[in-house]
C-alpha cells in the first residue's frame, strides 16, 4: 500500500500533516530543530505573544503531578515585533504552518496584537482567551459565552482575512456553548484544551510549590477530559478542530481524531521525548498503513456516537 | 541532529542514606562533556513519573560518566532501584557547564551538600588543565560524603560541617574568606543550595572576587524551550528572566538577582 494521505485541510489553513505542537511547549521551534526536522511537523503555535515583551511570572514556575505538571510561565515572550522580525524568518525556513498565538489584556489590546500579527508573514492566528497564568485577560475573556463571541467578533474584523483558531479553555460549565459562540463569531477553527487550573501543595513548607499558588495542568492526565470536550464539541460546531491534551503516541491521535479533531497539538510530551513529534508522525503512518486507511481524513468523528 | 540515549549503567555506589551514585557508557557519538553540564533522566520506561530528572556530571572518564543523585523522591527512587545491566534513557547533556577559557590557576572551588557533585568534575578537569591541585572548599550537613573520590583531584580539600561532627564547625563561607584574605584569587566557582550560593557570592563581592555560580532549579524539557526554570538575570540596567537550563545552569554571580 502506497502511504497514506496525510494533509489536512482546517478551513483554509492546510498542514501537510495533522501534527502540530502546542502553543508554550516548543518555544519558536529553536531549541527542538536540534533534536527533530521541523519539515515533519505539520504546524507550529509558537509561544504565546504579546504586543509588549513579558518577563513572565517569578520561580518556582512548574510543579510536577501524577502523570502531568502544572506550569505558571505567565506569558513570558519577546514581543510581538521581535517574533515579526527575529522568528518568523527562522520558522520559514522550515515547511510548517507558522501558527501566531496572540493575546491580550482588553479588547482593544487583542484586536492590535492581531491586527500587527495578521498582517505579519504568518499562516494563521490562534487567539488565546485561555490562559490561566496572567492576572488580565487570558482566562477572563474565555469562561463566558458573550465575552467569547465579543472577543472572537471583534478580533475576526481586525484581522482582515487571515485564518483564525480561538484556543478554548476548559476551565467552563459548557464547552459547547463556548464553542458555538467562537464560531458565531467568526472563528475558522477551534483548538482545545488549554490547561485545566490546579494546584500542588508542599506538605512540609504548607506552602503551594507554584510562586503563583495555581498554575494549568497539563500531561496525559487531562487527556480523557480534553477528549471528552473534543468529542462534545464536534457533536456542534461545524468548524474544524485542533485536539489537544496529554497526547503522547499515536493512539491518542486517532483517539482525538476519532472524536472529532481535524488535526492535533502535541504539548507537553515534548519536554519528556523531544523527538515525539517525529515518532508519533511515524507511529500513525504505519497505523494507517496496517489498517487499510489511505487518507487521515477518513477517521475523523469516526467514533460510534 | 541531537538525540537522546539509552544507555547501561555500569555500577552503583551508595555513599550515604540519601546519596548514591551510577557510573554509565559513555557512547562514542556523545558530545563532549563540560563540567556544570547535566543530563535529563528518565526515571522510568513506562511513562511515570512524568518529567525527566535534571542530575549534574560527578565524573567524566573514557568510556563512562558519573553521576551523583540525591534520593528526594518517587523518580529518584526508581533511578536508585534500576539494576546495574539495565538501561536509563537520558537526555544531554545539556546546559553550558562552567565557563573555563579564561581559567586561572589562583581559584577556588566551592561546593555545598548535593551540590559537590558538579564540582568534583570541575576540580578533575582543572586539574588536567593546570597540573596543580585547586583549593576546595566543601560544606556539609552532617557526615560528608564522597571524599575518597573527591580527593583523588584535589589533595586540598577544606571540610565545613553544620554539624560540627568534622571539619570546621559551621559555613563554607568561613572557610572561603580565609582565602580571600590571605590570597589574591580570581574566580571563586561554586555549586550548592540556594542560600550558599548567594552567600558565596555576597562575600566574593566584598572582595571583588569573581564568581560563577550553578544555579538549581525545577525543570520540564531541560533544553529551553519551556520557560519554567527561569532565574533573574541582571543584563545592563534589565532584569530578564533566563533559563536555567539553556541559558545557565552557570552564572556570573554579578549578573544574578537573589532577592527578586
């Protein structure tokens, strides 16, 4: 059998395969080329930008819990205009989908960041109203239905024509709802989930481990409920989805894509196999290969409802 | 292109009731190792725990390399239980390890609990370099450990004790400024908890005495993409957040921001 179709098409945004790495995990794609040919990944959400360099939360910064961690980076970036004009070119020397994760403190802050970023050499805009780690913004704008629709409507205008994914946050009474206002509002594409808020205590100290207190969890423990919001998302939204949470093989590919995802990030696996991406890319092929399937596509929402 | 390794671990010692260490193949396509440099080990095959384990180079030899871990928890555990014969995968090394070009002969090595590890590597390597033993200044809790290695690179070694139970009763930082008093010394590298490091460095800045200083920190990918092992850095009148494990682990102790 000859290999298996892997391109997907998100709504306009078209990766040559469905393998892309989580906003936060994988920097600018610097530090992982040492380790994996970019050219294999079928997209990047480079770390989340903001129109103004961060310095990010104070240390400790990660608290490591049973099969996952919490993180507390709080947004740590460059800047917008050092990731236009230092990472981009960088990335485009590499045959991947450059993948802009933007955020903001109001309104208006979003709408300048993705106005500068849309008009930026990128391939699409992930817009973060998810983050659990900044004290404005981030989650804020995530967890209301109406706030959700505002944010996505006002930043869809301000983006011209430019291919847009809002990244939904978990930490919410109904995704669905969530999901179904993004899309009212004009998303392209949906990416899911963030990281679910928590917390680790040290017994000891009776002080929590993060400087921060709480921090989002991520890892293959919240893998289960990030299917679970896949799988009830896709039941409503036409747009296509971005599935992520704990994956780590190829299994917890198909199981994503089988609920519903048109494509998948890997996140956090990456600081435990830098090579994942490659080896999951592997993995799937020969999964599809072994199973008689000659396009990726065909699996997608295949899961018996 | 990088990768990670799986490799034997040739023999363990036990040095203390929390201390051990394991000796592992060096492969031939490893890059070189510096002292200060660390390995991200993988505790265990099947996944859990999660993150790898930061753990410093002790010993760099031929064919093997040294490395001395603290049991601190459930990942360090499954290190220690892992059978000589067997393989742990690991990751590194990483990190840039001491900066040692511009070397000079008049400096002192200091190192503090856990954190003699790097150094003895440090004192090897000088040693070669120099042909001359360098001073070492080494604190402990209690009953120290690794002295028999240790003393194989430095026929100077200065024990301070918490405890009192050998050496000088007390700091390092006693032992430290007897040296700065008497001699001319350049640079004082040093390897410990938190609270030595930034007092080593508060007494070498009196004596405008230069430092470099292995920070410690948690850590998730250990090659710096992640951002969460951060330490501030003083650059001009900024104050950045740097990674630890790309950026350091070493600093300059003039460019470190203890009090954040």
């Amino acid at each position: 059998m000859s290999n298996p179709i892997m391109k997907v098409d998100l709504n306009g945004l078209v990766l040559h395969n469905p393998i892309t790495v989580a906003s936060g995990t994988f920097g600018f794609g610097r530090e992982y080329a040492e380790y994996v040919d970019l050219n294999d990944i079928g997209g990047i959400m480079v770390k989340g930008l903001t129109l103004k360099p961060r310095a990010g939360n104070p240390s400790p910064r990660v608290a490591e819990t049973p099969m996952g961690m919490l993180n507390s980076v709080g947004l740590q970036n460059p800047g917008i205009e050092y990731f236009i004009e230092h990472e981009i070119p960088y990335l485009r020397q590499f045959n991947t989908a450059i993948i802009a994760n933007i955020n903001g403190t109001n309104i208006e802050e979003y709408c300048e960041i993705a106005e500068i970023t849309s008009k930026a050499d990128v391939d699409s805009l992930e817009l973060n109203i998810s983050c659990p780690n900044v004290k404005a913004g981030g989650l804020a704008f995530g967890t209301d239905p109406n706030m959700v629709y505002k944010v996505t409507k006002a930043v869809r205008e301000a983006s011209g024509n430019k291919h847009l994914i809002v990244k939904l946050s978990p930490n919410v009474k109904d995704i669905k709802e969530i999901a179904l206002a993004a899309e009212e509002a004009g998303a392209d594409c949906l990416s899911m989930i963030n990281t679910l808020t928590g917390m680790v205590i040290d017994i000891n100290s009776r002080t929590p481990i993060l400087a921060r207190g709480i921090g989002g969890m991520s890892g293959p423990a919240v893998k289960p409920v990030a299917v679970r919001m896949v799988y009830e998302t896709a039941g409503v939204v036409k747009i296509p989805i971005i599935g992520m949470g704990g994956i780590s093989n190829y299994k917890d590919v198909v199981e994503f894509m089988l609920a519903g995802a048109g494509a998948i990030s890997i996140g956090t696996a990456n600081f435990v196999d830098p090579r994942v991406t490659k080896r999951v890319l592997n993995d799937l092929t020969s999964y599809l290969k072994s199973n008689n399937i000659d396009n990726i596509n065909d699996i997608v929402g295949k899961v018996i409802r | 292109m990088k990768k990670t390794y799986d490799l034997k671990i040739m023999d363990r010692e036990v040095l203390s009731q929390e201390v051990f260490k394991i000796l592992l193949e060096k492969p031939a396509d490893m890059p070189e190792i510096i002292p200060g440099q660390f390995f991200g080990l993988k505790a265990d095959d099947n996944g859990y725990p999660l993150l790898r384990r930061p753990i410093s180079v002790s010993r760099v030899d031929a064919n093997s390399f040294e490395l001395t871990i603290k049991l601190v928890g459930q990942g360090t555990e499954l290190i220690y239980n892992k059978k000589i014969g067997e393989t742990i995968n690991v990751l590194g090394p990483v990190g840039n390890g001491f900066y040692l070009e511009e070397a000079k002969k008049n400096s002192i090595i200091v190192g503090g609990g856990i954190g003699i590890s790097p150094v003895k590597e440090l004192a090897r390597v000088l040693k070669n370099k120099f042909n001359d033993d360098f001073p070492v200044l080494l604190g402990f809790r209690d009953e120290p450990f690794d002295l028999e290695d240790f003393s194989l690179y430095s026929s100077k070694i200065e024990i301070a004790t918490e405890s009192g139970i050998t050496g000088t009763k007390g700091y390092v930082t006693t032992l430290l400024e007897e040296h700065l008093k008497e001699n001319e010394i350049d640079t004082v590298y040093v390897c410990g908890p938190h609270v030595m490091l930034k007092a080593v460095k508060l007494l070498c800045d009196r004596y405008n005495v230069t430092t470099q200083l292995l920070m410690e920190e948690r850590m998730a990918c250990g090659i710096g993409a992640c951002l969460v092992c951060t330490c501030a850095i003083k650059e001009g009148t900024e104050i950045k957040n740097k990674r630890v494990c790309k950026d350091g682990p070493v600093f300059y102790g003039s460019e470190v921001v203890f009090d954040v």
